[in-house]
C-alpha cells in the first residue's frame, strides 16, 4: 500500500537493506540515509535517493519530489524491481554461495 519507502537511519553500522530490496522488489522508489550497508542496495537516482543521515530537511525535499511526480516513482519503482531481479536472483545467489563454500573446504583439504 505504500507509494515510497524511506530508511532515514542514523547509524552507520546499518547492515544491508534487506527490506529496502523487499520495498524496491514491490515496484516501489526508496529514501535511504546515505550509511552503512544501504547504498548498496539503492543506485541513486535511478531507484531511489540517498539522503545524509539526520538530516530531516533534505528527507523532506526528496519525499516532496517523490510525491509530486507520479512518473518519476513508476520509473523509479520499474528501475528498482529490475535492479533487485537482475542482482539479487535467489538462484543465482545460491549458486555463488555455494561456489564460495566449495572453495573455503577446497583451500582447507589442501591445507590438511
């Protein structure tokens, strides 16, 4: 039901954005403070805004441009489900996954 979805966190320990890729993956543009893990998840301009944390004028400024524009954030919010289906596909995440653990037990056998 949301039309935006901002993470306007404070904290720079802010681990990857799990729900910021859930908001993306609904079609949905993002907010987020510009610390931690979150940028990582947002290509700015394209998917949503990074924002400088504690800073509630420049989250406003960048809401109002959301609210405002209809076009920008079906844009935003096509580019940000494209961007999560291309990046994060459980398959093959899954795979590199795998490939990583395969070479952590391939290097231990040869340190044996």
């Amino acid at each position: 039901m949301l039309d935006i979805y901002a993470a306007p966190s404070t904290e720079e320990s802010e681990s990857f954005g799990v729900a910021i890729l859930e908001a993306s993956a609904c079609e949905k543009p993002v907010i987020v403070s510009d610390v931690g893990g979150l940028p990582e998840v947002v290509i700015e301009n394209q998917t949503g805004f990074f924002v400088k944390p504690s800073n509630p004028e420049m989250l406003a400024e960048k809401m109002e441009i959301l609210i405002s524009d209809l076009e920008l954030r079906k844009k935003m919010g096509a580019a940000g489900r494209k961007f999560v289906s291309e990046k994060y596909n459980w398959n093959d995440n899954l795979n590199q996954i795998i490939s990583a653990y395969n070479g952590l037990i391939g290097n231990k056998k040869e340190n044996i």
